[in-house]
C-alpha cells in the first residue's frame, strides 16, 4: 500500500515549514502586543520584547464607552446564541415540512431559499436598516437577532432540508403507528436526531453572526448593545497606531473563538467540507 | 448522534438565550446609554493621536466640579470621524454630546445633520456665542444647534526648538527660502514638514492653509463668488497655484518620506521628536503635542510663505462646536455641561488643554508670549480668512479637495482634475 | 455580511443531492422513500415562520432597496423618482467604474490564488503525512478568525516600517520597500494578500474531503499504466474532485465579491479611492455621504453581478456533471 519514504519525509517536513511561515503574523501579532508603548515606537518590528509587558491587555479589558470590549464580548455572546437558538427552532421546522412535503409548493419554497443564499444583502440593507429604524429595532439586541436570523436563515433551512431528505421515515412511521401526534413526533423522535444537522448550523451561522461586522456597526454602532467586532474597530480607532494596544485587543477578540475552533476543530472543519459524518 | 449531545447543546445555549431575554427587556433603547444616573452622559469628540485630548481634559474638569456627574468619553479616529457620527446618528446610537463642525463643508457639519433633525436647539448661551457674520454656520430659522467652542488659527504649527537645532534660525518668509531649508533638512533625513497624506483632514487643512495665500489674500470673497456661479475652482489661478504648491513641496523633499500614506502619527512622532519641523495642524494641536515633547521644542503658529510678491495671509475661524443629540436621554445634564462650556472659566481651562483661542475672550487676550506671537500682527490686521470648508456648500467637496490631494501625491491624478472634481461636487 | 464566506458550503453539496442529474451519483445512498399527496409528518404552517421571515428580510427589502435606486432618496424626508439617473452618474464617475474593477479583481484574484494554493496543499497532505491533521488545523485556523482582526495584522505588516519592508531592506531590496498600503498600484495587492491568506484554508478543506473519496485504486492504475505525475494528476485526480472545485469557486466567487471588513480595516479605501469596491462605497453613500439613493444603485448593480455569476457557476458546474 502506502510507504513512508523519505521523499514523504522531506514533504512532511516542508510542509511543517510551509505551515510556520503561513502562521508568521501571529508572531507578529503576540510579539508586538506585549510591548510597552516605548518599545513598540523603538525596537524593530521584528524584535521580541524585551520584557513582556502585559499592561496593554489591562488597559483593554477597562476601556470604557464605545470602546467597552468586555461589554461588547458580552453582547456578542448574547446575540450570537439568540440567534442561534431562533435559527435552529425555525430552521428545523420549516426544513422537516419542506424536505417531508412532496407538493408542488414545498419545491418553489425550496429554490426560493436557494436563491436567498446567494442574494447579497447589501441591497435589502438600506431598507431594513429603515424598517428597523422606523421600529425602533436599531440600537436594540432583539432586532439584530431577529435580523441576523433572517438573514442565515435560508442557509439554516437548507441544511436541515437537506438533512431530513436523507433521513428515512422509519422512525416517524413507526411512531405514527404507535399513535403518536405529528407535534410529539417531531419534537420527541425528530430532534434527537438532527442534532448532527443542528451541530453543523450551530457552527456556520455562529461563526458568521460572531465575526459580523458591517451590519452590527450600522444597526448598532455607538449604542450599548454593539458587538465585539464594533467595540474593536472603535478601540483601534481611537489607538491611532499604538500596535502594542491594538494587538492586545485583536488577540482579546480571537480568543474566544480561537478556544472553541481548538475544542472542536473536527466539527468546523467536518462542517465545512460537508461531512456530517458523527 | 446521541441525544446527550442535543441536551449538551441545548444546556450550553438555554443560559446565554436566559440572559439575553433578561437584559433585553432591561436595558434601554440604547442611545449610547451611559447608566442609569440622570446626571451622567456620553461625549464624543475627534482625536488624533492618544495624547489626552483636551476635550477630555474639560470633561474630568466638569467632574471634579460636579461630583456625582459621570462623562463617558469616545473618542473617535479623526479621519473617520464625520461617517462615524452620521452612522450613529442615523441610527439613534449617537452619544449625548457630540463635537462638530461648522457649516456645511464638512462631513461633520452641523447644519445638514440639523436640518435632518439630529440635534437639539440650544439656548441664549450657545447663540450669544456665535461670531457676528457667522450665523448661517450655526443657526437654522434663528435656532442655534452648535455653541462655537473655539477660535482656532490655521497655519503651520512649528517647533521652533527642532528649527535652531538644525540652523534654521528664523522662519522662512518666501517659498525660496523655505525651499532651501527643505533642502537642507531633507539632506539631514528630516523634513520641514510634515504630512499625513492618508489621513483627508490633514490633507485636506494643508490645502488650505496653502489656499489662505494663493486664493484668499487677493480675493477674500471667493468662496460668495463662487457661489454665485461668477467663478470656478477650474478656472482660479490662485487654486491651481496651490495645489502646484503641494506638488512642488513634495518634490523638493519638504515632506517626510512616505508622507503620501502617513498617518496622524507621522505628525505626532514627527513634531515630537524633532524629526520635522512643522505641520499644517489646528493651532489646538500643538499643546497636545508640545506636552509629549521635550521642553525646548517651543512650537510656534508661523505663516506659511506667501508666493512672490504676496502677503502672509492666514485661517482663522471657529472651528470647532458642541452639539446636543435630539434622541438624548440626558439632555438637561447635555446642557448644564454646555452652559459650563460657555463661562470664562471653562474657556480659560480649555485654552490651557488645547491652545486654542477661547471664542469669546480672545480678542482681550495678551498673545505676545504664547504660541501665536508670530501671528498676532495677522490677526488683529485682518490678514485672514474663515476655514473655507466651514462655508462650503455640501461635504463632497471638501472630500474632492482632500482625496485631490492624496492623488496629487501619488501622482494618480492631475491639478486640472482635481480642481474639476470640486466644481462637480459643489454641485448647483 | 462579508464573512459568509463559508455560508451554503454544506448547502452545496446538499445542492448537488438535490439539483443535479441524478446518474451522476457516485457516495450517494438511495434516496429515501417518498409518499405522494398529503404531508405525513408536520403540519405545513410550521414553515410558514420561516418563509415569511425569508421573503420579508431578503426578497421584501431587497426589492424596496431595488426601487430606492431609481429615486435620489437621502433616508430623511421626501424622495423623487430619477429614472437611471443614478446608474448613468455611476457610469460616468472613474472612482466608480474603479470600484467595480477592484471588486471583480478581488474576486478572481482572491478564487484562483485561494483555489490553487488550497488544492496544493490538499494534495500535500492528502497521501500518509503523519501529522496531516495538526497540518490541517493549522493551516484551517485564518478561517475562524474575524476578517477585522486579521486585516488589522496585516496592516502592521505591510507599513512603511513594518517587517516586510526590514526584511526588504535587510537583505538589500531598499528600492522595493515602499508604503503598500498608500501605494495607489500596491494597495489592491495587499488586501488581495489578506484575503487569500484567510481563505486558503477553506478551500484546502473542501478539497481535503474530496481528495479523500478519490478510489485509491484508480490511481494506482493510472500509475501502472504508465502516467507520470501530472498526467496522474490531470486526468485522473481533477476530474474526480470536480464537485468540490465547483463548490469551491462558486463560493469563493460570490462572497469575494462582497468583501467589506477588511478593506475598511486595511485601507479605508484609499489612497484616493483606489482600493473601493461597490461594497465599500454602498456603505460609503449610503451611510456616510447619506446619499441612499445612490447606494441602493450601486447595491442593486453589485446584486446583478452576483446574481449573473452565481447562474453562470450553476450551468457550469451543472453541465460538467453531465460529462461525468
């Protein structure tokens, strides 16, 4: 079959090298944001610090204003999984009755989700962004997961339809016969069981909502309820070019999703590539 | 899949969805919402760099004299600094205090965002402030929407510490002898001045402090000619000459290297370290700077050298008001700090922060031993003109001229096309 | 959103299950049994949230946003109808005829390079590395992380006195380092840079996957045949991963075309414009300059460019299935 020569050897190891030049700026990026504010102006970009200076991560997590990273991070978590948890609930639904429906209607559905994939949404931006103003929905946390919802939401349905089509109605059948209502089926038989499905919206949609930034900046830009991504671009903002602080706050802002990639690198990169396999 | 991973799921979002169904129905429609403490607001206002801005420096004022009185402040980068408000304040999220601009000229003017509605009325204060001849710049139908703060001197603040310790002794007063010093400096690795040509309010405040000589001093009412149709920018001598004047600048190495994709932060090491002499900054700037400077690099307002045969003309004008957010929460604690704002005391305080020249008390002010010495004889002759993007009709041309300059530098566009591109923003 | 780069990539797939031919089926099971005529499971107004929340965010809005851009609205006040007066202005402004070049340079570019590198390095790992997998999440990391964060990196290192421009003037290059981010001709490159950076390792996974349901044997027939290398590759290994090149592009196309986050990060658009796209400058009209009118224009103008090259990637893909 397959033997390691030394030729897979060499490869192996230019690829390791070929990684370590792919993963330069954060070097760069960790480097930097541990020197003080004299050292950044003095030393080479290329130095290491002399002697790392944790203050600037201090300084991040107390800025205040619109600069509140903490808040932002807060409000990041919180809008991330609002809108996850309304995503997974509608996606589902309407996924299962689309994939288990034969009728004409539930093709045109289909394609009209399809086609909503792809539409970009910097048209309908102005309008909503008016329709939400005109509600009162701007600034607030509620109307950007109802947005961000509407938005991932053809996405979150097309997964699951896709799913449920490949999923065979015996278990259904068999509860049908056994007298269970349609409502107790789905929600007994049915949602167990697409948690693979659910594992795979949760991550796309929730990597998108988290790292979203134009619609966040113009919905809620300024106000209490803005997202991490916001809260960074005005910190930096106001840095005018101190690397060492903004460093600070860019590596604050990778760390959280940086952890959960690490915990369940196989689940991203699985939902990616369209594997849903286990 | 088991179904202990639906309920693993479910565990880790059903607190988060808690506490965002909690907190939603607590917190408020978030108009930069500050805290539940009436008497506590949010400020917004331009920075360039993160020295303490003077603006800061009168919010921690108002605190220590008002205690119980929380300002949150935001500063915002400069250069984006007017889409930034428009954004917030489109969408209701702007803060209750909000710095801007005169006019219409610039993105952050404060009358078209008026005019839509954004900004609160203010009261006798704010208008007994505002400069005679003036009123267009800060009132809409007799209602004053900004109180000036400032009275701010355009033209190139020097240090005149970096200038002696390279043989410049005395200011250069013609383009000939600038030029040579530029020569000189540029031998050096140093530059006369310095520009943060990625930066559009600093490209677009070289302009025209270069303007102020070529256009203004022999026909200070272009700006009213121009908007009565009877000239152009394309066919003004005075504009071709200055933005040839920023061209030939760059080319006889007045300008750090790189100075087409500088940043504010080339200005501030620049003038900090003495590795240039001087730069097109508000005069309000210098003290910002000078504080993060040695003590001998004594910076000082100079003019910029006239051409051939003409007189030192400078920009003087307010340039700088405060604004009210009509969505605000907190608009009688908006106003109190306003009203501050507007007593000799708050100015005195504010001209020691930023050097600029307090709106109302100036023209009482001994200026022999401060920073505009060399500009007072200007001022009180009349040799100067109101920063003209004050007094442009609509932010696209000030963006003209700005991002024209920008394309001058990297030799992307020509003087001609520039000088169209205004015409075409000023519109009809 | 800009950051959909990787939105519909499982859809995809699920695109071809459903959409193409059905003889073309290579890992497919048997599609499950259907019953004709009435729904047997659910009830159908438990879509009906669902379709009413899509039609009412995406074809409502857009629609409405699609008639602004006949009218000089400014998102305050009255508005009249102007026709295509809007379209002509973008089609006589070069900052705008820019804008849609740079947008379609950064699309393609940021594709193929991505495409390339990514299928490289797939093939790279595909064959008995010990540590693919630690490989694999390396390189995959760029992906996760925010398109803001990781522009704000890369300004740091294109800057006048940042590490490229040491590295180039240390080994002797002083002419080459110059301020990228400013230069008018570089500036596009640089953002290209961090785009292709970041999504190299999306491609490579989807390529990964595909790489791996490649029979084995097939190749080693190849090699018994006598194919050399690329012959190997050409003929044998591309045509099977056809589908997963197909995702790849379609994707990599249409949210390159929307690429935001970084270019108001890295360059702001700049110098004078030359580094805006129609994204940019939707945002820029729209929401700085309040000229919404406008905006919806250019939105509605970058809405049929998707829209054209998504239908073209569809007939493509769609016929080269067919082939197979």
């Amino acid at each position: 079959m397959f033997r390691y020569t030394k030729l897979t050897g060499l490869r192996e190891f230019l690829f390791w090298i070929a990684a370590l030049v792919f993963l330069l700026p954060f070097y760069f990026l960790v480097t930097t944001s541990l020197k003080s504010d004299r050292e950044v102006i003095t030393s080479s970009t290329l130095a290491p610090p002399t002697a790392p200076d944790f203050g600037n991560f201090l300084k991040v997590l107390t800025a205040t204003g619109n600069s509140n990273v903490v808040m932002g991070l807060v409000n990041s978590i919180i809008i991330t999984a609002g809108s996850i948890v309304l995503l997974v609930l509608l996606g589902s639904l309407t996924g299962y009755v689309i994939a288990r429906s034969t009728r004409r209607w539930s093709r045109v559905v289909y394609y009209l989700f399809l086609v909503a994939i792809v539409l970009p949404t910097q048209l309908g931006t102005v309008p909503l962004y008016i329709g939400a103003r005109a509600l009162g929905l701007t600034g607030s946390a509620w109307g950007m997961i109802i947005l961000y919802t509407g938005m991932l939401l053809p996405l979150a349905i097309f997964l699951y339809a896709g799913f449920f089509r490949g999923l065979g109605t015996e278990y259904e059948e068999a509860a049908t016969i056994d007298g269970a209502s349609r409502t107790q089926i789905f929600f007994r038989i049915v949602l167990p069981l697409m948690s693979p499905a659910t594992g795979t919206v949760a991550i796309l949609a929730g990597l998108i909502v988290w790292n979203d930034f134009f619609t966040s900046l113009i919905f809620l830009g300024g106000s209490a309820n803005q997202t991490l991504p916001v809260a960074m671009y005005y910190y930096i903002g106001s840095l005018v070019s101190a690397w060492n602080q903004i460093f600070a706050i860019v590596i604050v802002s990778m760390i959280p999703i940086l952890a959960f990639y690490l915990f369940a690198q196989k689940r991203f990169i699985q939902g990616f590539a369209g594997g849903l396999k286990g | 899949m088991a179904p202990q991973r639906v309920t693993r799921i479910a565990g880790l979002l059903a607190l988060p969805v808690t506490a965002a169904l909690v907190l939603s129905g607590c917190s408020g429609s978030g108009s930069g919402d500050s805290g539940g403490d009436a008497e506590s607001f949010t400020f917004t206002f331009a920075t360039s760099n993160n020295l303490e801005s003077p603006y800061e420096t009168l919010a921690k004022e108002y605190m220590a004299a008002n205690p119980g009185v929380t300002i949150t402040s935001n500063p915002t980068p400069n250069d984006k600094y007017g889409e930034t408000i428009r954004t917030q304040l489109q969408a209701g999220n702007a803060s209750d205090v909000i710095i801007t601009a005169p006019g219409a000229g610039d993105a952050r003017g404060l009358i078209p965002l008026a005019q839509a509605g954004f900004f609160e009325p203010l009261g006798d204060t704010a208008t007994s402030l505002v400069p005679t001849g003036s009123d267009t710049l800060f009132e809409i139908d007799g209602k004053t929407y900004g109180q000036p703060l400032d009275f701010t001197i355009g033209a190139v603040v020097a240090s005149m510490g970096t200038a002696g310790m390279n043989g410049i002794t005395s200011w250069p007063t013609t383009m000939d002898d600038f030029y040579a010093e530029c020569g000189k400096l540029a031998g050096d690795g140093k530059s006369m001045l310095a520009l943060a040509g990625a930066a559009a309010p600093n490209a677009g405040l070289t302009a025209q402090g270069i303007a102020a000589t070529r256009v203004y001093a022999s026909d200070p009412n272009f700006n009213t000619e121009r908007a009565e149709g009877k000239t152009t920018f394309a066919q003004s001598k005075g504009w071709a000459d200055t933005l040839q004047t920023i061209i030939d600048l760059k080319d006889k190495g007045c300008f750090q290297a790189g100075a087409e994709g500088g940043g504010f932060d080339a200005i501030t090491n620049g003038l900090a370290q003495g590795t240039s002499v001087g730069s097109f900054i508000p005069s309000g700037s210098a003290v910002e700077i000078a504080a993060a400077a040695p003590a001998e690099a004594d910076f000082k307002v100079q003019p910029f050298p006239p051409a051939a045969g003409g007189k030192p003309f400078v920009l003087a004008s307010s340039n700088y008001a405060a604004s009210i957010n009509a969505k605000s929460q907190k608009k009688d604690a908006a106003k109190k700090f306003l009203d501050w704002l507007a007593t000799p005391d708050a100015q005195e305080k504010f001209y020691e922060a930023s050097g600029l020249l307090p709106i109302s008390e100036y023209k009482n002010l001994d200026l022999s031993n401060t920073i505009y010495s060399e500009v007072v004889d200007d001022i009180s002759n009349g040799s100067y003109t109101t920063l003209p993007s004050n007094v442009w009709p609509n932010p696209a041309v000030y963006d003209a001229l700005s991002t024209g300059v920008q394309g001058l530098l990297t030799g992307q566009s020509s003087i001609d096309q520039v000088l169209q591109n205004m015409d075409a923003a000023w519109g009809n | 959103m800009s950051t959909t780069f990787r939105a519909g990539e499982v859809a995809a797939t699920e695109t071809e299950r459903v959409v193409l031919p059905r003889r073309g089926g290579r890992r497919r099971q048997a599609p499950a049994p259907r019953r004709k005529g009435l729904l047997k499971f659910g009830y159908w107004w438990w879509a009906l949230p669902g379709i009413l929340f899509v039609i009412g965010i995406h074809y409502v809005a857009t629609s409405v946003g699609g008639f602004f851009a006949f009218t000089n609205w400014t998102g305050i006040g009255a508005f009249e109808l102007i026709g295509l007066d809007n379209f002509t202005r973008i089609f006589q402004d070069p900052t705008k005829i820019g804008a849609l070049w740079n947008t379609l340079f950064l699309a393609f570019g940021s594709v193929i390079l991505s495409n390339i590198l990514g299928l490289g390095i797939a093939l790279g790992l595909n064959r008995g590395l010990k540590s693919r997998y630690i490989l694999r999440t390396l390189f995959f990391m760029p992906v996760v992380l925010s398109p803001l964060a990781t522009s704000y990196i890369w300004k740091f290192i294109f800057d006048f006195n940042g590490p490229l421009n040491l590295v180039l003037r240390g080994i002797g290059l002083d002419s080459m380092a110059r301020a990228w981010i400013a230069d008018p001709t570089w500036a596009i490159w640089t953002i290209l840079v961090v785009l292709v950076w970041q999504n190299i390792g999306f491609s490579m996974v989807i390529y990964m996957a595909g790489l791996a349901a490649v029979p084995v044997e097939i190749e080693e027939a190849a090699a018994i045949d006598g194919a050399n290398l690329w012959q190997r590759f050409w003929h044998v290994t591309l045509p099977s991963i056809r589908p997963a090149v197909a995702i790849a592009t379609t994707l990599g196309l249409v949210n390159g075309l929307r690429v935001f986050d970084q270019i108001m990060a890295l360059t702001g658009g700049g110098p004078a414009a030359a580094t805006e796209t129609l994204a940019t400058q939707v945002y820029k009209q729209s929401f700085a300059l309040g000229n919404f009118g406008y905006g919806a224009a250019l939105a509605l103008l970058l809405t049929l460019i998707i829209l054209v090259f998504a239908v073209i990637q569809q007939r493509v893909t769609a016929d080269r299935s067919e082939e197979n």
